[in-house]
C-alpha cells in the first residue's frame, strides 16, 4: 500500500511542528559571530551566527524588547531562542530572543587595526583625492562579470549617457586570489592609460564576503593609481577599506554610475540654455553699443555742426566704421563658437552614427550589443536612421575581431 503524497506545504508545517516541539531546539543558547547583518524596511533584523565551520542564519523580529544592544558586524555574542521553519521557502531559521556580547570578532578586530594604520600614514587624507571627470570617454569597471553590479552599471550609464566606452576588468570578488585579481586589474589600467575613472565595484555581502576590499595590498594599489578610483562596495550600510582610500565613495553599484557620467539631457540642455544666454547677450551687447554711438555722433553734430572741420569729420567715420567692424567681427567670432558647441552636441548624438550608415539591432526592446544574445530564428528590428526594419535571423557566422 502506498503511502499518500503530502504537498510542499504540507510537508514544511510537519517539519516545523517537529522543531517548535522539540525540548532542545525550542530553547538553546548558541555562541557565534555576528556576520551579514541586515535590518529589513518592516523592522525585522536578520542576521548570521558563525564560527570557522559553519554559519546559522538568524532573525530577530522588531517587536523584541530584550535585545538592548548596538548589534554589528564582527561582534561576538551568546544568542538565546529557538529554531523554527520559514514555510514559504522551507528553510530553517534560529529565532532570537536575547544577546550576550562575548567580545568582537578577529575580522572586525583585523579591519579596525588596518584602517588606523593607513589613516596614520596618510591614505584618506583628502588632499590625496583625485577629482572625478565630469564627462569622461571611457570608463573602467572592475568587478565580477557575473554579478548584479556590473549590470546596474552597464544599465546606468547606458541611459544616462550612452556615448560612452565601458571597459571591463573581470575579477574575483572574494576568496582567497581576489584581492591579487583587484591589485592587478587596478595595474592594468594604470600600465596602459586607457580609461578616464575606475569604478571598482561589487554586491553586498558579509563582512568575509567583502573582506577583499578590506586587504592591505588593495588599498595601497588605491592610492597609488594615478586614475580616480571610485569605491562601490556593497550596500549604503557597508564600509570598506576600499571605501576610504578611494578618490570617491558611492553608496552602491548604481549610484556609481549615476555619478561617473552625466545625464545626456541635461547636457543637451544646458548647452541650449547657454546659447540662449549668449544670443541675447550678444544682442544686448550690441544694441548699447549702437546706443552709444548714435549719442557721440547726434552730439557732436549738434554742438559743433558748424565749426567742425571735414577732416575731423572724416577721421570720426574711420572710428565708427573700426568700432563698428570690430563689433561685427566679435559676433562672427562667437557665433562660430555657438556653431562648435552645436556640432559636437549633434557629434554626441547616436543619430550621428545612424546618419553614417550604421545601425542597432533591438531583440525583445533591448539594444543587442554581443552575438551571443542572437539565436536562428530570433525575431529582430533593425533601427536605421529614418526606417525600422523587422527581420528573422535565418544565419549567424561569428568572426573574430582584434
């Protein structure tokens, strides 16, 4: 006879029936560090407890009036509760009721010791920093080709301001080569001068999961660098090395790339205003000196109509006529400015390029960059200057390109 099939549902509340009746599991104290430490936007705090092998994933809800403390990263601590089961996604999670603290952790310990050696050398000083382009070419980003960051930042800075060059250092993260990684992906830049600013960048995490950023040689390879280095590490909340070293701190990823390039609109607009300004400046400039000049001459010709001669006559047309040219040679002058600034607002258009010939490739409303987004028998658009064009990819033959 078999027996009868429980659903996930089903199965997940017996479990958890199990672990809230069990004498032990309801009611133990468990020692531990306190590592990737979140408060939640409802109020609920969650947590880690770990030691060198293993590590417990923790809640502690906003309605406990036990726990007293300046919970942190890195703090040692005895927490007293019970294990439960979170039903939605069948994981098992230690409820905290109360918090000793034991003492601090030896990373936490490792990370204060490295900030005030380097603060005392000299490293955060800010006469050190570098200023960040306001409208770089080409930007550096190292980070890890797989993760969240590097996304939200291609994303950014693609709608913000898209004629920009993105060059990519992949690198680890974490573990145990990665801050070499980070060291000599910072080198390369430097070695070769490609890149305007480097954001050096990654995902939230632990305090072990971010601690690369937290290793000596990476801040000495900051400070060295002769490119502004912007620092992206982690969340608002979290703090880095990195983070002080750097020329620039952005709290995330995508706020990196909100402040590495400025929004093309805004530039548009402000070049348009600008113009404005000057046109009417221009005019003004002229419509007084024309003012002037139409006073010196009605009064001279009424004081002294009959007693000036024809040579001074003569020589006050000569001033008039310099006065006038060099008037119109100053608007000829700015105006060629005006038409500079206009060209190279139209040069940083992507209508520019369409206009050359070239043309995007859009699959599923997004620009296709790589042809390794394109399959046979994708549907694509083509966008050409004055036509979109709808085509079925029938062949793809990849070519290698220096």
């Amino acid at each position: 006879m078999k027996l009868k099939a429980l659903s996930v549902s089903e199965i997940n509340s017996y479990i958890k029936r199990i672990l809230v009746n069990d004498p032990i599991l309801y009611n133990l104290r468990i020692k531990g560090e306190i590592s990737n430490l979140k408060v939640h936007s409802n109020g609920n705090i969650y947590l880690s407890l770990k030691d060198k092998n293993s590590k417990i994933n923790c809640v502690v809800f906003k309605n406990n009036k036990l726990i007293n403390i300046d919970l942190r990263e890195g703090l040692n601590v005895v927490a007293a509760g019970y294990i439960s089961l979170y039903e939605r996604d069948g994981s098992y999670q230690f409820h905290i009721n109360s918090i000793d603290i034991e003492g601090i952790g030896d990373l936490y310990i490792e990370f204060v010791k490295l900030k005030d050696k380097l603060e005392k050398e000299g490293l955060f000083d800010k006469r050190y920093k570098k200023e960040i382009p306001i409208m770089p070419k080409n930007i550096g980003v190292i980070t890890s080709p797989t993760g969240a960051a590097i996304k939200d930042i291609i994303n950014v800075i693609s709608r913000r301001y898209p004629k920009v060059n993105i060059k990519i250092y992949p690198v680890l993260v974490q573990g145990n080569k990665s801050a070499d990684n980070i060291v000599k992906a910072i080198d390369f830049f430097n070695k070769f001068n490609n890149v305007d600013v480097i954001i050096l960048s990654r995902g939230g995490g632990s305090i072990e999961e971010l601690y690369s950023f937290n290793e000596e040689i990476v801040a000495r390879s900051i400070f060295k660098s002769k490119i502004p280095i912007i620092s992206a590490v982690g969340h608002e909340t979290d703090f880095t090395i990195s983070d002080f070293v750097a020329d620039f701190r952005a709290p995330t990823p995508s706020a990196a790339a909100e402040i590495v390039v400025p929004s093309y609109v805004d530039v548009k607009y402000k070049l348009e205003s600008v113009k404005n300004r000057m046109d009417k400046s221009f005019k003004n400039i002229i419509d007084t000196n024309r003012f002037k000049i139409e006073n010196i001459k009605n009064g001279i010709e009424f004081t002294f109509s009959n007693f000036i001669k024809k040579d001074k006559r003569e020589k006050l047309n000569l001033i008039f006529e310099d006065i006038n040219k060099s008037l119109v040679n100053k608007l000829k002058f700015k105006r060629e400015q005006l038409n500079n600034l206009g060209k190279n607002l139209h040069n940083l258009s992507p209508l520019s390029v369409m206009s050359r010939g070239y043309a995007l490739v859009e699959k599923d409303n997004k620009i296709v960059k790589t042809p390794e987004k394109l399959n046979v028998g994708d549907s694509i658009k083509i966008l050409l200057k004055k036509a979109d064009i709808n085509c079925k990819i029938e062949n793809i033959k990849l070519r290698e390109v220096d």
